[in-house]
C-alpha cells in the first residue's frame, strides 16, 4: 500500500477506525491526509459474524468494542516512543446496526446487523400496512429487513419481555461512545442509515416511534459529525496516554465515507463498489426534495445528503458461479470472457442469491436463470451471472444518473477491477466510462478527511482527487445489446415477483 513514511509526516495526526463485518482495522494519517506507512502502523483484528440457516447474523455483544481496543492497542504500541500525541480519532462502522441496552448500558441482546433477515416476514407486514412511498419519502429508505422498523417489530414479537427491558436501542456507534466516551449520541450519518430518521428534519420518525412503541429516551440523541469530542474516559486516557487529549468524532457509515475518500464529494462523481455486494452512491449538490423510488437518501453529515442503491449481489454472484460451475481458473476465465460477444447466450438471470434490496427491496427474491437449452454451456451462465449484476447496477444507474451533474464520471473501486471483461460489461450497460479508483483505503481515508475538514485543516470542496487508473470505455453496439437484455431481465422479474 503506498504511504508515506512517519519523519515526513506532519501534525496533526488522525487515527482512523474502519469497523467492517469481517474485521477492525487502524490506520494512522497526517494533516494532509496521507496515510502513514500502512504496512508497519496499523491494528487489525478478525470478528466472527454469527449466522444460521434462519437468517441470523449477529454479533457476540461485546465482541466488536474488544476488536477496537485490541487495534488500538496494536498501533499505539506500534508509535511508542515515536509519537507523543493524537490529535484526533475518527471511526466509521457497518451501518444499520442495532444493540438493545438496559438501564445501566449493559447489553441484553447479540448486535444485530443489516445482514440479519429474520424480521423478513415483519418487513413484509410493514410494507402491507404503511404506504411505502410516503415511508420513503420520510424516512429516505424503503421496508425492508435491514433497516429497524422490522428489526424492531420481529424483537418485539418474538422476544416481548427482553424487549420491554431495553432501556436504550443503539447503533454500534453509539455503543462504542459510551464505552470510551461516556456520551450517547448518534451521527446524523449513522442514524440515516436506520429507516427510522425524518430524513428533512433530522428527528426521529413519530409514525415508526408510535408503531413499535418506542420513547424518545430510548434512542440516542442525532448529532452532527462534528465538533469532536475531548472527553475520552479515565481509565482509557490512562490506557492510551497517546490518545488522552484527542477529539472523538461520532461513527460515521462505511459507505459514506468510501465515497469521501475515494473522491466523490459532489455531484460530478459517482461511486460504483463492488465487493462482496455492490452500490452505486452520489453526493448531489442539494438534499433532493423527491428521491427516485427504489433508491436511498442517507447522509455524509447534517450538510452533505448521500444517494444511492446497494445490491446483495457483487462478488458473491462471481464467486458462487466460478465454484459451482467448475470452471477454469479466473485467469482462463478471463480470457474466454474477453471473446465472448454481449448477450449472445439467450439466458437471463436475476442473481438473487442472498435476496433483493435496490431498487425492489424483496426479501423473498431468490436467484433464478432462465433459457437453458441444451447447447448452454457453463461459461455461458457464468458470463450470464456477470451480466445479471451489472443490469440490476444499471437500474440504479438509470435512477441515479438525473441527481448527476451532465459531465459526471463514475469511479469504481473493489475486487472486480480484477476482471477487466467484468469491468468492461458495467460499462457497456451503463453507457458510460467507468474509471478505475487506485485509492487502497477509501474508507478510512474518508474518515480521516472529514475529521481533518472538521479541525480546520482541509477543504472537502477542494479535495485532491485519489490515483485514479484505467479508463472502460463503452461500446454503442454493445450498450444496445445490454438495453434489449435488461428489458428480458425486467420483464423475468414482473412474472416471477410482480
């Protein structure tokens, strides 16, 4: 990872906490943010995501508050005797995260996260019995099982006596700030990502308040990502006397902060990541006052509006395919693919392997492949696979591109730029350029800009653009192959799911 060495770094310096599901990580920056040698000056620990053949995917309570002191632990260790002081830590988390709390803050539930479906069927029974579009116009997210109004709803129903016991209901963040800090508050960010904000009035929503029974009390108070917090607990100062005068900014999302990071900042750039699954995110000049149905409006902070549509589907739809089928190497792979000509296999896919979020946000969805003759062959359906999820990112593009300024590009980032021919199908779909975003630490990187913006120290609005890379250009003919193919696509999904 490219860095720059601790001597040619100057104060102040940020730590920047990114929470993923699978890890914690620390990384050290400076007042320009630059990321200091990443290679020697970093924490990370493993966490074990809990899951079942139910849905379950939680969180030992206490299990992700243990990795963040075991990374901080790690790189202040790491800087003894070479830095005397931090001035700043910043933090970022997987969102729609939720944890129930008794009076004394203890923990009476696991900590739940958006990849828990089994509040799937209260979802379902929200969606029934509210007008989803006014719900999304409000709250800026649609009913589904990731956010908590369903999660809520299913603890309530499900476990009627523990959740009449829950003093306070918190996002990770909030946890994590009253374990060091000793305050309660929520990011704007953060609670964006809930379902249960006003996204206009930056309140609590009363109508989901009144239907899970909730009080005021109970959730914790919204607050802006900054100015940072100095109040970092005793005992910790004196665990981390590198630490002990340095402001704490609120747990910003994940996702907002990769699109700082990776400069996305305004409406010019739009973020496509492809990981494991895959969103598409923009940070429009104005909060939009209607936002396209089947997408989200989040929030970077209290100023800056974030939207966009993540998918369940990335990496994971690559990685099933190339296991399942038993295909040659990816390399090998690669080099059929780069062959093969748009579409021409007559298959359609909707590649539903862990349900649907944008923009239909069915949790019943389930992957289907339909066209099968006897001619098919598995590179065929792998190619079909690849397609699939580049058609649902160009039914969020198609939804996203108007919020865009006209001269707009698209930065992509993740593990898929390792497949230049999956890279070169997106843009195909989409009709647009895609470039490449050589940025190691996007997250993190974004945190630590934010925290820097905060202190005075830099400029979001005249942010330097991360190393960017190689160019996808589309091509026409291909493009109107693709349009023909999300209309087959599109026309699958009304018959199987209305």
């Amino acid at each position: 990872m490219p860095g720059i060495s601790l001597t040619q770094a100057k104060p102040p310096f940020i730590l920047a906490i990114d929470i993923g599901t699978s890890s914690v990580r620390a990384l050290l920056y400076d007042a320009s943010c630059r990321i200091i040698e990443p290679e020697i000056y970093f924490g990370r620990a493993q966490v074990a995501l809990q899951t079942d053949v139910t849905g379950m995917a939680v969180f030992e309570p206490l299990a992700v508050p243990k990795a963040v002191v075991d990374v901080v632990d790690s790189l202040l260790e790491k800087l003894h005797g070479k830095v005397d002081t931090i001035q700043a830590v910043a933090i970022d988390t997987f969102v729609s995260s939720m944890i129930g709390l008794d009076k004394n803050f203890s923990p009476l539930t696991p900590l739940y996260t958006y990849a828990d479906t089994r509040c799937a069927k209260d979802a379902q029974y929200l969606r029934e019995n509210y007008n989803e579009s006014d719900i999304h116009d409000r709250n800026g997210c649609m009913i589904h099982s990731s956010y908590l109004p369903a999660r809520l709803r299913w603890e309530k129903r499900t476990n009627p006596d523990r959740f009449n016991s829950v003093s306070h209901w918190w996002s990770l963040g909030s946890f994590l700030s009253q374990q060091f800090l000793g305050c309660s508050n929520v990011s704007v960010s953060t609670a964006s990502w809930t379902g249960l904000l006003d996204r206009k009035k930056l309140q609590w929503d009363h109508v989901w308040m009144q239907e899970l029974g909730l009080k005021q009390e109970q959730l914790p108070l919204i607050s802006d990502f900054g100015p940072g917090l100095p109040n970092l607990k005793p005992e910790w100062k004196k665990r981390w006397p590198t630490l002990a005068n340095a402001l704490w900014f609120l747990a910003i999302g994940d996702g907002a902060a990769a699109n700082v990071g990776s400069g996305c900042t305004n409406d010019r750039n739009i973020a496509l990541t492809i990981g494991t699954t895959a969103a598409m995110r923009i940070i429009p000049s104005v909060i939009p006052e209607k936002i396209p149905l089947g997408l989200w409006n989040y929030r970077v902070d209290a100023k800056r509006p974030l939207v966009g549509g993540a998918l369940t589907e990335g990496g994971n739809v690559h990685e099933w395919l190339l296991k399942s089928l038993r295909l040659p190497e990816p390399s090998e792979c690669e080099k059929l693919l780069l062959q093969m000509k748009p579409a021409a296999h007559g298959l359609s896919m909707l590649p539903f392997f862990a349900g649907e979020r944008a923009p239909g946000w069915r949790d019943d969805a389930s992957a289907t492949l339909h066209g099968i003759r006897l001619n098919t062959k598995p590179i065929d359906i792998f190619q079909a696979g690849l397609e699939a999820v580049a058609l649902r990112l160009g039914q969020i593009y198609r939804r996203l591109s108007p919020l865009a300024h006209p001269d707009h590009r698209i930065l992509a980032s993740g593990g898929f730029l390792n497949s230049p021919a999956w890279a070169q199908i997106i843009a195909n779909v989409l009709g647009k350029p895609i470039t490449a975003c050589l940025e190691p630490e996007a997250t993190s990187r974004g945190i630590a800009w934010l925290a820097l913006e905060s202190m005075g120290k830099l400029d979001l609005s005249v942010s330097q653009s991360p190393e960017l890379g190689c160019i996808y250009e589309p091509n026409p003919d291909a493009h109107l192959v693709y349009q023909e193919a999300l209309l087959a696509q599109e026309d699958l999904y009304k018959k199987l799911l209305g």
